[in-house]
C-alpha cells in the first residue's frame, strides 16, 4: 500500500492500522491473537509476530485476562494511523 | 462579538481531532476556533471522536465538546470512516432534539459525509474548512482510496454554501483541482495563542531531559513523519550543518507512518549521533523545548498552511522553511525568517547555517516574526472572520 510518493507502507503499519480500524483503541476493546486473526484475515502466527514487534515500539499494549493476552493500541499508536490520512 | 444582528449562532462543528486526540494542525486549529467564537458569545458543539482518557462529554472554556464512540468496526480505513461518520451523524441527531443548530462547519473530507447528511436532514447551512487537499497531500494519487477521498472532497465543496482555505495557495489548489467557483472561497490563515509562550524555561533543564549537551545549539523539527512534511531533506541536509556547526543537534518530535524510513536513513548517515528522535510531545513539553531551541526548521514539499512556522515566530525561533503554500505567505524572506528550496538538503543548510553563524541576524528575524505574528495571526481576528463565514452561508441551505 502507498501514501503518497514512490514509499508503501510497511506491513507492520498496515497491520496496526487494521487494528486501529477494527476498533481495539482501549483495554476494554481490547482483543486475542485468535479474533484478531478472524477480524483481519492474517495468521495467527504472522498476527503474534507483528503485535511483538508493536509491542515493543509502544504502539500497542497488552493485559492479560483469565490467562489470556489481550492486545489494544496505544494513544501513540493511534496517532501513528491517524498521521496517514490527516 | 455576536453576528452583525447581535445574535449569538449555535454552530455545530465537526473534527476528527480535537485535543487530547492531536495529529496534526487540524486539532489545534479547532481547538483555537471553537474557544474564540465561545468568548465571543457563540454557542460552540464540536462534535469529535473518543481518544483514551477523554470523557465523552465535557465542556472546556465555553466550548461543549461531544465525543463520538465507534461501535463498530472494520479493516479498510475507508470503511471505518464511513462508518464513524454514521455514529457522528447519531450523535448530532440526538443533540439537534434540544439545540436549534445555526450553521455546521465541517473540517477535511474525514467528517464530510456526517457534516453533508446533517445539511439536508436539519436543512442547515454547510461550511467547509480544507485543509489540505489528498492530491496534495499524496503528490498524486497511488490506490484507490485516494481517487474516492478526492471525489468525497470534491463532493463536500460541491455541498458547502461556502469553502474556507487558509492560504492563497491553497485557493489557487482548489480553484484548478475542483473547478469551484471563486466567490465561494474565503482565505481566512490560521492563528496562534501566542500567550502560550509566554513562559520562562530552563534550558539546560529541558536539554538534560531530553540528552542534549547544554552547548548544543538545537535544530528544531515539529510534525507528522510523512513525505509531504519533508523530514528527509533535513537529515540529509545535517552533514552540511554540522560541519560549519559541530555543535548542532538535529531534534525530531513527532511520529508518522514514515518514521522506520526516516531512522533507517539517519543511521546510515555519518553524523547520525546528531540526529534526535523524541516521538510525540504533549503540548507543555513542546512549548519548552520550542523555547529551548536555536533554530525551526520546516522543511515541507507540500504545505497549504504551516501553523508550526507560525508556532516558532510566536515562540522567537528563527525558522527556515521551505518556499512554497502556505509557508510563503506567512514568511518573508529575509525579514521574518529564511525561505529555503523545498527537497533540496543544501538549501537547508544554508538557511540553518545562516543563522546560526549570525546571532544579530536570527534575533533580527526573531523580532520581525513576533511583530507579525501579533498583528495579523490573532485568534480574534481569525474567528471574527470565520463567523462572518458564517452569516454569509444564510442566504439557504
């Protein structure tokens, strides 16, 4: 995917944005490798790999309920998908 | 001030950002809007969407700001636009049960079709403020997501009573891009709150924060990291400026879907240990580092407007900045600050150069900035002007 000039989008920031417009933009939003996979058609195995590398960047955190992960995006990752459209 | 009647109006405005939730100008310039017409009387709904730790509703400095959830969800971007917007359209129709709208001010496409549906549903008038434009902003259009947020912004100046710009620039992009006639644009620039800079700050305090030595001399840059913001031309361009300055330090705030590229040319480059990365700023962060630095550089290839130049004259930062839209309107050359070729690295060096190596020139332009930030860059006179926007949009909806 391209935003302007000959640069894509790397596939990292296209998944985040997935995120983002799926709607996991607050812990109570917040949702599991498993539905995340369902909702933007990426492997669960692939989805893990890129929320690892999110996660280290800040851009999505994680909180874990009845022993399970549940992944959201940060305030700095929202910003970071907003900054592709405004 | 009322409308020319005396007359308080109750305006409905639409943001997809709005403060906490910032990504560009367009929040801040809301923000600004929205408080200056509440001082002056108006009854000011700006209707945004949620960002973590805002409440729903709130009402700040007279202005009632609605937070929209969105309930529902989808991969495309796109989709979820259309989507948030239906949620936004729910919202205003519930607030319209007990406020009699005047006018609605949509800003950018992103809240267009709320702000086009809510015209003919309430059979109001429609104003639109364009930012920017998507053929500007991606230098030509690569998907087709481009090609319909261009139709949807040729459809919402299509539907606006009147079309507002803050360039003539940007008047010129809009007359030839969507053939809209001249007389439904209005050029009303951006403001500034320069009273926000009116703080003393310690220096050295604010570089130990952030790891810059205290005789570092700071080349400042504030914005999105995506091409049309230029960034690139500034990291190239550090070679060049720290040779003549080996105690410069390039200082970059903001994030951007173009950050990985960005850090991946300045540790390629030589002198990337002067080159800074610090992310997104809150805005008392930015006011002090602002403060701190020697030199703002914006070094955009696409700008209709440029409220950061603005934000370094309000602060007394000499700004370089790239010779085209809006930036060169707002600067003149050699007098208020330096204009530079956009894309082009050694013309930025030049310019930061030129002033670093001449402090009674950069306090010159220093001067001349503040001067003329006062006079013509007030909130006041920017919201007086949106309002009479506002009262020649009556004439039906």
């Amino acid at each position: 995917m391209y935003r302007g000039g000959s640069m894509p989008i790397s596939d990292e920031i296209y998944f985040l944005c997935m995120l983002h417009n799926i709607g996991m933009t607050a812990p109570e939003k917040s949702l599991t490798i498993e539905e995340i996979s369902r909702w933007t058609a990426v492997e669960p195995a692939k989805a893990e790999e890129s929320l690892n590398r999110l996660l280290k960047a800040k851009y999505v955190d994680v909180r874990i309920v009845s022993g399970v992960k549940r992944y959201f995006i940060t305030a700095d990752g929202i910003r970071k998908v907003l900054s592709m459209y405004s | 001030m009322l409308d020319r009647a005396g007359n308080s109006m109750d305006i409905c405005m639409l943001t997809w950002e709005y403060p906490p939730r910032i990504v560009g100008g367009i929040a801040r310039h809301c923000e600004g809007l929205a408080k200056t017409l509440a001082k002056m009387g108006h009854t000011v709904h700006v209707i945004t969407l949620d960002f973590p730790g805002a409440p729903q509703y709130e009402e700040v400095e007279g202005v009632k700001i609605h937070r929209t959830s969105v309930e529902l969800g989808h991969p495309s971007f796109i989709a979820w636009v259309f989507i948030f917007n239906h949620f936004m359209e729910k919202k205003i129709a519930m607030i319209s049960k007990e406020v009699k709208f005047d006018v609605i001010h949509i800003h950018d496409w992103l809240v267009a079709l709320a702000g086009i549906a809510t015209k003919h549903y309430l059979r109001l008038p429609l104003v639109l403020t364009l930012h920017s434009t998507e053929v500007g902003r991606t230098s030509g259009f690569s998907n087709p997501d481009s090609y319909l947020i261009d139709g949807v912004e040729w459809w919402a100046t299509y539907e606006s009573k009147r079309v507002i710009v803050t360039s003539n620039s940007m008047k010129r992009e809009v007359e030839e891009h969507f053939h809209l006639p001249q007389s439904k644009i209005d050029v009303i620039p951006n403001a500034i709150d320069t009273s926000k800079y009116e703080v003393k700050v310690d220096r050295e305090a604010v570089k130990r924060r952030y790891g810059i030595a205290p005789d570092e001399r700071i080349v400042l840059f504030v914005g999105r990291l995506v091409p049309q913001k230029g960034v690139e031309y500034l990291i190239k361009a550090t070679s060049k400026i720290v040779n003549s300055h080996p105690n410069a330090r390039i200082v970059i705030v903001g994030d951007g879907w173009m950050k990985d590229h960005l850090w991946n040319l300045t540790i390629s480059s030589e002198h990337k240990h002067k080159i800074s990365f610090l992310g997104f700023l809150s805005d008392s962060e930015l006011v002090e580092l602002t403060l701190s630095s020697d030199v703002l550089v914006v070094p955009s290839v696409y700008e209709p407007f440029g409220i950061v130049a603005l934000e370094g004259m309000a602060a007394g930062v000499p700004i370089v900045a790239s010779n085209i839209g809006g930036l060169a309107e707002i600067i003149e050359h050699d007098k208020t600050g330096v204009l530079v070729y956009a894309g082009d690295p050694n013309s930025i060096a030049w310019g930061v150069n030129r002033i670093l190596s001449d402090s009674k020139y950069a306090s010159w332009l220093v001067e001349n900035a503040k001067r003329k930030v006062r006079e013509v860059y007030s909130w006041d006179a920017v919201a007086r002007r949106t309002a009479e926007v506002y009262e020649k949009s009556y004439g039906g909806a």
